[in-house]
C-alpha cells in the first residue's frame, strides 16, 4: 500500500468533521455534498473486497426514490448479491474513520478478512443521473486507483444492470454476457420467445405507460426499444427531461401516497407501471371508470408470478418445492390468498431485500417481493438445470412446451436483484399469456385497508423485535398495548418496527375499514409515543 498516494489522495476527499454514517440496506445514503470522503473510501473497500474474494465487485452510485439533491453508493458482491454483512461493518468504519487514522483501518480490514494485497483486482462502476453522480463516480475512481485495483465504468445504467453485469463477470459468462447490450439482447429474446405463444388480441394487451420517475430507468428503456418488435408499445412519461428526479412521481410516491404520479394521464381502464430512480421497484396501477384509484403493488405482482409459475411448475410433474417470501409489511389478504387458495407456502422475514433473498434461495422456486415492488425470482441450480434438460429431452409436448416456458421465465428475470425492467417484461409476457386485464390482475384479492405511519423518537434504539419485526420486545408493555388495542378492530393486525436510518419508529396497521386501521395506526402511535420516548407533540389523529 502507497502510503504516500492514500494521504495525498484522501486530503483531496476530506471528512466533514462530526459526521458519522452507517452502511444499511441500500449502502450509505445522505446529502450529496457530505457523500465525497465515502464514496472515495468505498472504491478503496472494493478493491480489498475485490483482492479478498479474487473476484470482480461493483459499485453503484444511486440514492434509488430519494431526492435529487441526495446520493448514495452501495457495493455489489461476485454473484450480484448485496454486500456480505461482515462487510457492512468494515464499511461503516471505513467511512467513519478520520483521516490520520485510515491507513490504520485499512491494515485492521487487510488482517480481519484476510486480504492479500498483491492480489489483482476489478471494480464495476455505474451510476445513476443525479447531478452530482458522475462527480462521485470520479472520487470512487481516485479510492480504487490509489489501491492499485482495475476498473471498468460502465457510466449510467439502473442499479440492477450493474448487478447483472458484476454475476456475468464472476460466472464467466454463464449468466450472460457483461455488457449493456447483453442484457438487452437476453430479457428481449425470452421476453418475445414468451409471449409468442400467447393468444391475446395484440394491442391493447401490450399497450402500456409507464412513469420512469424522471431516472435512469427513461433512459435504459429508450435504449432497448430497438430490441423489441413494433407492436410492443410502450410508452415512456417522466423521462427526465422537463421535472427533477422522484418529484412527484416514481414508484416510492406511487405507492406512499396511494396515488397516479403527475406527468402521465391515465385513461379510465389504462394500465400503467411507474419505476423508481434507479429502477429497482415496480407497481403498477390504474383508474376503474368511476375515477378510483387502484394499485397493484409488490404482493399483488408475487401473487401473478406464484400463479403463473405453479401452473407450469404443475405441468412439468418435477417435485421442486416452491415458496414465496414476505416481510410483515405485505397485506394480510395476500398471505391469506397464497396460502389458502394458491396452497403456496409463505415464509415471513425482516424488512430488507438481503433477508427475502437469502430466504428465497432455500427453495428451488422462490418469489419474493416487498410491498414497495422491490422484488425477483430465485431458481436452484438443479430446478434450472432440470428444466432446461426437459426442453431438450421431453417426448410429451405439454410438459416439453411448459418447460420451455420456465426456461425464458428464468432467462427474463434478473435474479440477482430486483429489477424493474425485468420485473415489468416478466408481468407483461404473463397478462398476455393468461389473456387478463388489469382488473382482473387487481380482482384476485381485495387487500385490507391500512396505514402507514411514523413517531419521531429520541433513540429508536428502545425498540427491539423478534418474530421477523412483528412483535416488540422492549419496551416493556408496548407489545401487551398493541395486543389490547388489536383486539378492539375487525380482521386486524399492527406491528411497530425502528427504521434503518433515523430516530423514528414506523408503524403499520390494518383492519376491515380504512376508518378502523385509521384509528388503530393512530391508538399503536400514541402508544408508541408514550412508552418509547416519542419527541415533540404527541400524534394527531388522521
């Protein structure tokens, strides 16, 4: 290690005094301005991640539905996977050490995880289309170089095309080929593959809009319509050229607000999707004919994908075992539909995407989906092997065609994360497939009526769960209120959980009106407020 060179270079992305990050889920996300000395030390953590797995990493710089004046950067693992969480660790103090001691923390990283720092290293880069991206892209550049690592800068691309491009890398092909256009060419060619066998009336069945919340998402989607046919409408609102990015639109506002987002006119009837910034969730929507607002979010796409796949699944007679993974957030009536009239298992996880995928992969089909739209599908090894040996091998034509249709299922999902585009090509081929409008997607279940909301706390930290967040250990007595006031509403459940990120606990709520989980969100806030040390006034009803 150059000394000399990581002196000079870290003088030139300098800590702000007092700030302290932590790595969470979605990596580091903050103000802009305060993310330059991170993002430096985070090229300089990939390259030892790198040196340490002898494998490619990634690194995106995004801060996905956040505003446009915030930024982020997270690390991608060899297979696509989010960072190891003993990783996570290293990051934070990595970010948060000062700079007379950041040669020090380096040694401690090289000698906990075993790093040889001889060994080669290639780093991924991509970024989304935030004004002060390409700028931090630079610092990222400035950490990798200063440790002697490779790197490759594929620029702008949605956070799940550096995913994918960081698993084709490490599996020498196998997944696909590293590049923009061999992710194009692959979601395409099974995409069309699929929905050849469909007997749907064309048009209308494929016309759809789609709100690219002013990100990265307008732009890919642009660059892959070559690749489909003419009759594959789509149609890209807030592409990023007249309104900021996520303002007012977006997947995150979508769902949040339970509402269209501004800059797309939606037609009674029409169906209509909305990525997020770096185009990693979906949910899709519509307005029926009385005006009404409907959405479709992550349970509602999981519940799609879990029919169409078990019907195949079906057809092909193999034993595979398959799943589908929940946080707590997911509605009651969808976990009620799956269970009792799909007869799907479903498995119960803390909120965050590592916790349903590492789940997800116990199965040799696993669905996973957060409510928020953030989601995918995971095949085994053997399932996939398996079914591709049927397309080859297969006498009967009703197994060998549903075989076939698994294979392009597994080509057109993005398993190494959720992936709008994916997740988007992946629901489209199966309406048409099925022949089903967007009602009657919606009319599988009703959900329950819910609310989120939030208290501000002085410390979130009193807030300890267990049960995958859906039970409160500490305080003492919050779990035995929330309980009394549960009992009080029909069909009714609630569950608080700490954020991530800040000092306020979230609350969700659900019951048989929207009326009642109203009032319960409420009744679980002020209670919240009183036994977990909630700041400012106490909350007002809704």
């Amino acid at each position: 290690m150059d000394s000399e060179a990581l002196k000079k270079y870290s003088a030139l992305h300098p800590k702000p005094a007092g700030l302290t990050l932590h790595y969470g889920t979605a990596g580091f996300r903050t103000k802009a301005e305060q993310l330059d000395h991170v993002v430096f030390r985070m090229g300089l953590l990939a390259v030892l991640r790198s040196k340490a797995v002898t494998a490619t990493i990634g690194i995106m710089v995004t801060a996905s539905h956040n505003p446009e004046e915030d930024n982020g950067v997270k690390l991608v693992d060899p297979l696509g996977e989010m960072l190891h969480p003993s990783w996570e660790e290293y990051a934070t103090q990595l970010a948060n050490a000062e700079e007379q001691e950041l040669q020090k923390v380096i040694t401690e990283i090289c000698q906990k995880a075993a790093v040889n720092l001889h060994k080669d290293a290639l780093v991924f880069i991509g970024r989304d289309t935030r004004p002060s991206s390409k700028k931090l892209s630079q610092s990222v550049i400035d950490g990798i170089q200063v440790l002697g690592g490779q790197y490759h800068d594929y620029g702008l691309v949605t956070t799940p095309q550096l995913h994918y491009m960081v698993c084709c890398q490490n599996t020498q092909g196998q997944y696909g080929k590293a590049t923009l256009e061999g992710y194009y060419e692959k979601l395409s060619k099974a995409f069309m593959e699929l929905i050849k066998q469909s007997h749907s009336s064309g048009e209308s069945q494929r016309h759809l809009k789609i709100d690219c919340a002013n990100g990265i998402g307008a732009l890919k989607l642009s660059e892959m319509k070559p690749y489909f046919p003419q009759e594959v409408l789509i149609h890209i609102h807030n592409d990023g050229t007249k309104e900021k990015l996520n303002h007012l639109c977006g997947a995150d506002f979508v769902k949040v607000h339970q509402k269209p987002p501004g800059g797309l006119d939606m037609k009674p009837n029409e169906r209509c999707c909305s990525f997020d910034g770096d185009a990693d969730r979906i949910v899709y929507y519509y307005k029926d004919t009385a005006g009404h607002f409907h959405l479709i979010d992550g349970d509602k796409i999981a519940t799609l994908i879990s029919i169409f796949l078990k019907e195949l699944l079906a057809k092909v007679k193999q034993n595979f075992n398959m799943a589908v993974v929940q946080t707590a957030y997911a509605n009651g009536n969808s976990t009620r539909y799956l269970q009792e009239t799909l007869k799907v298992p479903v498995h119960c996880v803390k909120t965050g995407v590592k916790h349903l995928h590492h789940k997800a992969q116990e199965f040799d089909v696993g669905v996973y989906f957060e409510a928020n739209g953030h989601g995918t599908v995971l095949f085994s090894k053997a399932a996939e092997t398996k079914i591709r040996q049927l397309v080859k091998e297969e006498k009967d034509d009703e197994k060998r065609e549903a075989a076939k249709m698994l294979a392009n299922m597994i080509d057109l999902i993005n398993q190494t994360v959720g992936d709008a585009v994916s997740d988007m090509l992946v629901i489209e081929a199966i309406l048409a497939l099925k022949g089903l409008t967007v009602q009657q997607w919606d009319s599988l279940y009703t959900d329950l009526p819910n609310r989120l909301l939030k208290v501000q706390v002085a410390d979130r930290r009193v807030i300890d769960t267990t049960d995958a967040e859906r039970r409160v250990l500490t305080p003492p007595g919050l779990q035995e209120k929330i309980d009394v006031l549960v009992k009080k509403y029909k069909l009714s459940r609630a569950f608080v959980r700490p954020s991530g990120t800040e000092d306020v606990v979230r609350i969700y709520a659900e019951a048989d009106t929207q009326e009642n989980a109203d009032a319960l969100a409420h009744e679980v806030s002020l209670a919240v407020f009183h036994l977990a040390g909630g700041k400012g006034a106490p909350p007002q009803p809704i």
